[in-house]
C-alpha cells in the first residue's frame, strides 16, 4: 500500500501507520510490486508478454498485428482504495481500469482469464455445494503420445471426439458434472504434448460403490478406447480429498479450490511459448479458434466459458469499478516493473 496523498481517500490510524513504513523516499520510483505486494504478479507476466509480443511483431502479416496488440496491453493500471474483506477498516489497492489485449496467448490475458475463471467458480461453489452438500471430487489428467506441433489441431479434434464417446459411456455415468480445459506442453524434441484437465463432480458414496468406482486402470482403458489408441495413454487420477467440499461459509473447502485452480491454469506455459519462436507461431496457427474450456452435467456454464469483455478480466467485486480517485501504474520497460506516475492525472 502507499502513502495516502491528496488523492487517497483518508485511510484508518492503523493503515496510515502500516503505510508511513513502507513508502518510498522522495524522489525515489514508487513501485507496484512494493506498494502492493499482491501485485507483485504483474511484472512478472508483462516481463513475459514483452517477449511474447517481440516474438509477433518479428513475424509478419497477422502475428504482427497480434504483436502489436500484445505490446499495447495492460500499459497503464488504474488502481483505486477499496476497503479490505478480510481486514475490516484496512484499506488496500484494486484494480480499477486497464486495456487488455484478449490476444490468446498473451501471458498478461491468459493469466488474468485463469483468475477470471476461478473467480466465477467461487461464484458458483455455494450454490452447487448447497444442492450437493456430500458430492466429492476428482481430479483427472488424460494425455495422449506426443505430436508434431504442425499436427496439433486434428490431434485436438480427435481428443474432442473422443471425450464426446468417453462422456456417453456407462463407465461414466456417475459423474455428475466436469470441468475440462486444454493444456499443450512443448516437448524437448520440439514436439507438442496436448493434455486434459478434468475436475469432475461424483456421488458421495462414489468411492464405496462398486458399481460406479473407476480405478486408475479402468480409466486408462476407458481413455484409450474412446480416444481409439493402440496403447496405454498416461492418465493421472486423484481423489479430492476433502470429505466436506463444503466450508461452512459455503466456499470450497482448500483441496477442492486447489484442484480448481489446478484446471482452470493457464493453456501454453509462458516458459514453452518464449522457448522456440517457429514452435510458438505454429502453435498459434493450430490453436486458432480452438476451444479450451468446456463443461457438462450439474458444472455446465457455471464458468460462464463464453462470455469474456475487457471489463470481465479487471475481476471487479459487487459494486466496484464507479468513479474514485485513481493511481495510475505504467509499466516501465527498461527495468519491467510498474512505477506509478508522480503526478496522476
Ligand atoms: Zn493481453
């Protein structure tokens, strides 16, 4: 947090003191990450989308457009005071305003999306775990071989179809509802890695139940035949283990937020897009449209998958977002951290 000036709302005697510690000296750069340390993520996935969009903007003709885009998001970062949830009479920074790209692989937009997604999920929890107070949890990873990255997109349309024939099988029909989201690795031999992550809704006597639990084995054949491979595909499956998916504030119990959080990370690690720019570009062509998020049965469209603006990414609470006086962040490239501007205007 900052020092309160003139366009700070007066902040409680607690906060003032807290603040008067940490504020820079004068004339020194007032750094994001030090005025709020819960934003210190930003200057890490601008750092990232820098070299994301350097990568765009050295090819030509639609990648340097997205480039161009790239580069121009999230420049600026209006914070406003807002008071604290957790700390009654504490004030503390939220983000108010800024421009996002919604370029798919920018790492600023898809780390933002992930928040989003995780955020609705929180939305949607009470409701959910109100009508199912007992249901349980799993979480199931389901890969396949390698693929050249050129054969990306028919390998992901076939992992489509073949969760479409896994999801009508009877092996299946204890699932209440799934979550299930794209996530693509890039092989040290250059190749892709496409993978799902599922978090699936189950009865409470699941795991008891003989006729409906499905051991490790039983899905690796379950995947296999719907996705028609001539091998054992790798398929990780863990239970959630909370036996309350419920707090009793009606939010997720921590297991079951991880295992959230876990399905709803990011498609492409920033790490693999900056590893190799002719993989980077290839993969942007063959994930073009592509859909990454999915969700069926009770879970269906409590993310709200389709319906992302600018305004969605800003994650701003009930009530949020109205005028108030505004600090302004610039991302400043030469040392990639957000300074704030002396004078806000
Ligand atoms: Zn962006």
């Amino acid at each position: 947090m900052l020092l309160p000036t003139s366009d700070s709302p007066s902040l409680p005697d607690r906060a003032t003191q807290h603040n008067a510690s940490i504020a820079a000296p004068a004339g020194e750069p007032e750094y994001l990450s030090e005025s709020s340390p819960k934003d210190r993520p930003w200057d890490r996935h601008r750092s990232e989308a820098d070299r994301v969009a350097s990568m765009y903007l050295n090819a030509s003709g639609w990648f340097h457009r997205l480039g161009e885009r790239v580069e121009q998001c999230s420049q600026v970062l209006q914070f406003a005071w807002s008071p604290e949830k957790e700390t009654p009479g504490a004030l503390t920074l939220k983000l108010r305003q800024a421009y996002f790209c919604r370029v798919r692989h920018c790492p600023v937009c898809q780390w933002r999306r992930s928040l989003m997604w995780i955020a609705r999920f929180l939305e949607g929890a009470p409701r959910l775990l109100s009508q199912h107070p007992k249901a349980r949890f799993i979480f199931l990873t389901l890969t396949r071989k390698n693929v050249p990255v050129g054969e990306l997109r028919s390998a992901l349309q076939e992992m489509s179809d073949g969760w479409g024939r896994l999801s009508k099988r009877k092996e299946f029909s204890a699932v209440l509802g799934w979550l299930r989201t794209v996530e693509v690795t890039r092989g040290r031999d250059a190749t892709a890695h496409p993978h799902y992550h599922a978090l699936l809704v189950v009865p409470s006597d699941y795991f008891r139940n003989p006729e409906e639990y499905l051991t490790h084995a039983g899905w690796t054949t379950l995947w296999r035949d719907s996705l028609r491979l001539d091998y054992d595909p790798i398929v990780h499956v863990t239970a959630v283990k909370s036996k309350c998916a419920a707090r009793s504030s009606g939010r997720p119990s921590k297991p079951l937020l991880n295992a959230a959080r876990e399905t709803l990370k990011y498609a492409v690690k920033p790490a693999d897009m900056s590893a190799d720019a002719d993989w980077f570009l290839e993969l942007t062509c063959q994930l073009h449209r592509c859909r990454f998020i999915a969700s069926g049965g009770i879970l269906k469209n409590v993310l709200r998958e389709r319906d992302e603006a600018n305004d969605d990414l800003l994650l701003l609470g009930d009530g949020e977002g109205g005028e108030s006086p505004r600090l302004y962040f610039d991302w400043w490239r030469p040392v990639r951290r957000y300074k704030r501007r002396p004078f806000d205007p």
